[in-house]
C-alpha cells in the first residue's frame, strides 16, 4: 500500500433545482442557492451543476446563468458543470459565456462538457443527433481558440469563420479547466484525442472505469496531450448510521432518479441503432428502466457511495485506487427533501472527509474483465 496519503482529494456537490414532492420551480431554484451555501460551510471544495431541459429529470436549462449567481452567493466557492452540451450552442456564445463566468467568479471554475443523449432536448434544439460528435468537436475547438484572447478563424462544417475576432473578456489570470463526459471506452479515446480530462461516472463496474482511464491516457499522450490532470468521478452518495439504513433510504430515492431518467431519455421509444454514434445506448439504457425497480438497484449502490461513513469512505479510497482524485457526489434528484440533502453533505464533511484524508491510497488494482458464466 502506498505512503502517499489522500491529502489532495478533492470533494464537490453537484447540486440541482430539487425539493420535496410538489415544490415549484422558484422554490426549486432557491433550494439549489441553499445547497450551495450550506455546502461552503461545510467545507466542501466545490459546486457543480448539469445542464437539462423540459422535464423534472433536472429543469436546469442554463448551468451558466445560474453559476454566475453563485459566483456572488458563495465568493471563492469552485464552480462546475457536469455537463454543458455543446452540440446545442453557437460556439462564439459558449465561449463568451464561459469567459464571464470566469472573469466573475474567483473560485476555481470547472466546465464539463458532453453531447448529450436526450432526443427530446435535441429535437427541441432542432438539431440532427447524428451530427452531435461532430458539433462537440468543433464547439469545442472554438472555444480553445476563442479563450487564447487572440483574433482567430475556424473552418469547420457547421462552423465557419472567415473573418478574424478577439472574444472578450480576454482572460488574463487564469482559464477554466476542462472536462469530457465519458460514457464508454470508445468516448475515453475520443476525450483523449481532443485533449480533454475525462469527467467519469462511478456506475459502470471498477474494471470497465480502469479501462476507461487507460484508454485515455494512451490516446492523451499519442497525441501531445498532459495526463497529469485532475481526474474527477459523479457519484450519488446516502449516508447512514449503518449500511442497511443508508441502503434503504437511497433505494427508494435512486429508483425513482433511475424512472425519470428513462422517461427523459425516452428509452422505449428512441430508436438508437438508426442514429449515427448512438447505437450503444440501446443496451445502456435497458439496463436504466431496469433500475426504476428498487429491488433491482443494488448493483448501482455497490458501485456508488452508500452506507455508513466507514463504508463510503473505504469506497471512495478504491475510486482513488483506480486513479480518481476528485470525487463529485451527489443526493439532489427529484423529491429528495432538504433534510435528507444536507444531512449527507453534513456527515460527508463531517465523517467521511477525515477517514478519506488520513487513509492510505492503494496501489491501482490489476485490470481485468469480468468473469462470465459458462453458456
């Protein structure tokens, strides 16, 4: 076992406009506010926040917006998305809202960023989902250029910009850091080519989150890219007295998140093998509808950090096992109660924080598939 103590973990909250059953959306909104009050108090590192449209999945349309209001309620409070979209967004706008954020919040800002996989939110944005790879890369490659502070052009396909401009504010002191959300292997790669740090979700297996790491950094370096980055991994966190209380309590609400999330994402009706890029969700989200049933979550809360305070912290020290060193927790889904929200971020700071930090940081585990029953 290593010498080398978690002493530079880093710990976030992905916060959300949520609240008990039947809360309105202001109401929502100024528990999301609280959320991120209470969680500087605590001593929490960061907020973070997703991007979502049209359902009660998560009614967070501007990400943005609503972190340059934090960058006022919660000054020196590190801000981030988990994820911008970038498929929907002019690339020009995008960056400027980026560099507002940065030039007004003096915290450390973190901006996430993925394609998005909601048909609904795509034929709302009226953009094709078979163009989503190609828009990401290209929103993406604006953005870097735009955030140099220097004049530029791009030529892309849906991008194009002959004549040279300087987007402002120009930022002097200090730019945001970067992440791609990674939902495979084949994605990590893709992170890994454009030069962006994976943004991981704790609910695939420890075996498949080795890979995807190793996936990336080999791509990372083949193509000129650091891998000596920040490594942060989402991950939905129910702390109780004992493993079975926080068990029970987190079942219950990680069903329901688990419903609303196959009824955004329209999972019977979508028809992913007819869309270009797209065609492995099919088989990742039937397993989703299949964790609507709370007898059926049990896999997802092994892999998340539910249970005692000893339990969570031994969890987060195999995720840091694995190479992670930023971890991004969350309760905040549809109905889950103030109460239940900061109890957990009360007893993580309070309970688990400590353990994490004076525990020992194993060596990576050994990749290795899964062992498969004979057929």
């Amino acid at each position: 076992m290593s010498k080398k103590l978690q002493e530079n973990v880093r710990f976030a909250v992905q916060i959300g406009a949520v609240d008990a059953e039947g809360a309105s959306d202001a109401q929502m909104y100024r528990e999301a506010i609280g959320d991120a009050v209470f969680a500087q108090k605590a001593g929490f590192d960061a907020v973070w926040m997703v991007e979502h449209h049209f359902s009660d999945y998560y009614p967070t349309p501007n990400p943005l917006m609503f972190l340059s209001h934090l960058a006022a309620a919660v000054p020196g409070m590190g801000l981030g998305t988990s994820v911008m979209v970038l498929p929907w967004y002019d690339p020009i706008r995008f960056a400027e809202d980026v560099a507002m954020l940065a030039t007004l919040t003096t915290g450390e800002l973190s901006i996430g960023m993925g394609r998005g996989t909601a048909k609904l939110e795509y034929d709302a944005m009226r953009v094709p989902m078979s163009e989503a790879r190609e828009r990401f890369r290209e929103c993406w490659e604006v953005t870097k250029l735009a955030l140099e502070g220097r004049p530029f052009t791009y030529q892309g396909r849906h991008v194009k910009l002959d004549r040279p401009i300087t987007v402002r504010p120009v930022l002097t002191e200090r730019q945001p850091k970067f992440f791609g959300a990674i939902g495979s292997p084949e994605s990590a790669e893709i992170m890994g080519e454009l030069g962006l740090a994976p943004l991981s979700l704790s609910q695939f297996p420890d075996f498949m989150l080795l890979k995807i790491l190793a996936r990336w950094r080999a791509k990372a370096a083949a193509c000129g890219h650091p891998t000596d980055v920040s490594l942060p991994v989402s991950t939905k966190c129910f702390i109780g007295d004992t493993d079975a209380a926080a068990r029970e309590e987190a079942r219950g609400h990680m069903a329901r998140f688990y419903r609303l999330q196959a009824e955004h994402y329209a999972t019977d009706t979508t028809a992913w093998g007819d869309i270009a890029g797209y065609q492995q969700f099919a088989k990742i989200f039937g397993n989703m509808k299949l964790m609507g049933d709370p007898a059926q979550i049990d896999p997802i809360l092994d892999r998340s950090l539910v249970g005692s305070p000893e339990t969570v912290a031994r969890r987060i020290t195999e995720l840091r096992a694995i190479g992670f060193d930023t971890i991004l927790i969350s309760n905040a889904t549809a109905g889950v109660p103030r109460e239940a929200r900061h109890r957990m971020m009360r007893r993580f700071a309070e309970q688990v924080m400590p353990i994490v930090r004076r525990t020992p940081v194993p060596d990576a585990p050994v990749l290795q598939a899964p062992v498969r029953a004979a057929e």
